[in-house]
C-alpha cells in the first residue's frame, strides 16, 4: 500500500496551491503524446519544472501547518487506518469478537498475532485497532471509528488475555472519541471506558499505543494508558474536539473560532511531547501519512520495535506500578 496517485489524491482546502500545480501538470502531461519531438521536449522540460516547484511549495506547506491545518491532515480520508496497519505489520492476525456481554462492535478491531521484527523474526502480541470505515455505508455500520461500551468491553478481555499469556499489548487510536449516542449511554459507556483505564493500569505487561490520526477525549485514552505513547507526525490527541471547544467557549463553532480552539488546546504532536505527555513523534512522508502509506507503514512498524524493545530491556519489577506512577505524574 502505497497511498492514492496524484490524480486520484483528495486535497485539503489549505492544499489549494499544490492541486493546483498538480492539474497543470496532469494537464501537460496529457497533451505530451499529442506534440511534435519538438513541443514534446519543451512539454518534457516544463513538466520537471512545475514537479520540482509542486515539491517544494508541498514541503514548505507542510512545514508550516497551523493546529488546525495538523487536524484536518489526521481526519483525511485517505490517510491509512487500523486495519491498514494490521496487515502491513502483523503477520498471523486472528481477530477475537465480541464482549461475551452485549456483542460485537465493528469501530474496535482486536485480536492476536505476530509483530514482524526488522531480524526477519516474529513477536507474538495483542492488537487494538480503532477502524473508521472507508465509504459511507461502512463508516456508518463502524459509528465513524467511535466505539460503541462492548467495543470497549472487548478490548478489556483482549488486554486481560495479553496479561494471563504474557503478551505485549499495541493499541491504533484514530477515534473521534466514544460514540456519544443515546444506546450506548444506556449500555455504560462511562463504565466501560472507566473499566478499560483500570486493566491497563493493572497489566503485568508492556502496553504501546500509537495515534495514528485523531486522539479524541476519553474514547481515545481507553486504549491509550499506556507505557509508551507516541502520535503521527500530523496527529492530534485532546481532550474535546476543536469544533466543540469553540462551541463552548465562544458559544459558536465557526471558521475563525474552531482555529482558535484549535491552537489553545496544544493538541499537536509536537505541542505534546513539549509537555512531555507524550514519548515520541513519527515523522510522517511530505504531504502526510497518506501520499505514501508503505513508508508510513515502515516508520510505525520500527517504533513498535524500539518501543518494545525498551520496554523489555527495563523489566521493571512491578510494571503496572510503574505505568500507574506515570499517569499519576502528569497531573
């Protein structure tokens, strides 16, 4: 998986100036087979100049994201996803269902398989992905990516599994947050996220968790206690939305305040690791996670390594305790 070709990319409304030297070059490049050997060398001459311009003006757009800008990156449509990551990096997956309560949940992929190592070698552990769904019938049937209490009731049974069998849990976050409707209200999503926190802050094992793209209130920090936590380079992690802090703080979420909300909740990754919430930031491939997927692939697959690698080699003596101590420390 290598993320969308030019052509078939989705631009953010801040990308305007690269979309629009990619249609000039889409266009040039249509009318080169229609030329002369002469217009076809000049054609060839300018469509090098205006890629090598696209390049540039990408990385200096890049360079310089706003909060907000950073957020709309993480809720690109294309950029890869929980599942995305599984197959590209976790060999043998089988995924387990279900809470053994209510049922299934469709937002929470879970189960066991085999971390690929960089030696050729395997780790076995267990994997928590939040999934968003790709078009709008399965982003409808997965809630958005926002999991329903027996999503987060299954994760619970998962992460107790690791820590009878001794496996190293990796949680994929790219929620919005806990579905926030009226069933799962009913059901004790509250609980349920309140049940999660208390396992991982009782697991005998190493626990990693990678936001992938949004990293939404509590939804999100369910499957985000953990040992080390690093964001994608353009992730977001917080705990309110933009759109709903500028409707609370401004009583109106609009173009000028959902900025502002954006840049007052430090909710970057960068922000983060300056206030050492977080333990590290994945670079992410010029123009985000999405133009080119494999590379982004590689890059979370050699954090995981490392990550757990240390995490090993520390062996604390009480790790949970040593967890718990972390979390009480940031507040």
């Amino acid at each position: 998986m290598n993320g969308p070709t030019e052509q078939h990319r989705h631009f953010l409304e801040f990308e305007k100036p690269v979309l629009e030297l990619a249609a000039r070059v889409a266009e040039l490049k249509a009318s080169l087979a229609e030329g002369t050997p002469t217009a076809e060398k000049h054609l060839a001459r300018e469509i090098e100049r205006l890629e090598v311009h696209q390049a540039r003006v990408n990385r200096l757009l890049y360079r310089n994201l706003s909060p907000y800008q950073k957020v709309q990156v993480a809720r690109h449509p294309q950029r890869p996803q929980g599942p995305d990551y599984i197959a590209a990096l976790i060999t043998d997956f089988m995924p387990l269902e279900g809470d053994r309560r209510y049922g299934a949940d469709a937002a929470l992929i879970g189960g066991i398989g085999r971390l690929k190592m960089r030696d050729g070698g395997h780790t076995s552990c267990v994997v928590l992905a939040t999934d968003k769904g790709r078009d709008t019938t399965s982003r409808v049937a997965k809630n958005f990516g926002m999991p329903k209490p027996e999503g987060y009731r299954k994760a619970q049974r998962l992460m107790q599994l690791a820590g009878r069998l001794g496996l190293p849990v990796i949680t994929l976050v790219d929620t919005p947050g806990a579905y926030p409707g009226i069933d799962a209200e009913e059901r004790g999503q509250a609980e349920a996220i309140a049940g999660c926190l208390e396992v991982l802050m009782q697991l005998p094992v190493p626990v990693i968790s990678i936001i992938t793209g949004e990293g939404g209130s509590g939804g999100a920090l369910a499957l985000a206690a953990a040992d080390s936590v690093q964001l994608l380079e353009h992730s977001v992690y917080s705990v309110i939305s933009p759109e709903g802090c500028a409707a609370i703080l401004w009583k109106e979420a609009t173009k000028e305040t959902i900025p502002q909300a954006a840049e007052a909740l430090k909710l970057t990754a960068q922000d983060l690791l300056a206030l050492k919430l977080i333990d590290g930031v994945i670079p992410e491939p010029v123009g985000g996670a999405h133009t080119n997927a494999g590379l982004m692939m590689k890059r979370v697959g050699n954090a995981l390594q490392t990550a757990l690698a240390q995490l090993q080699a520390a062996k604390p003596t009480d790790m949970a305790a040593a967890r718990r101590a972390r979390f009480l420390a940031l507040t």
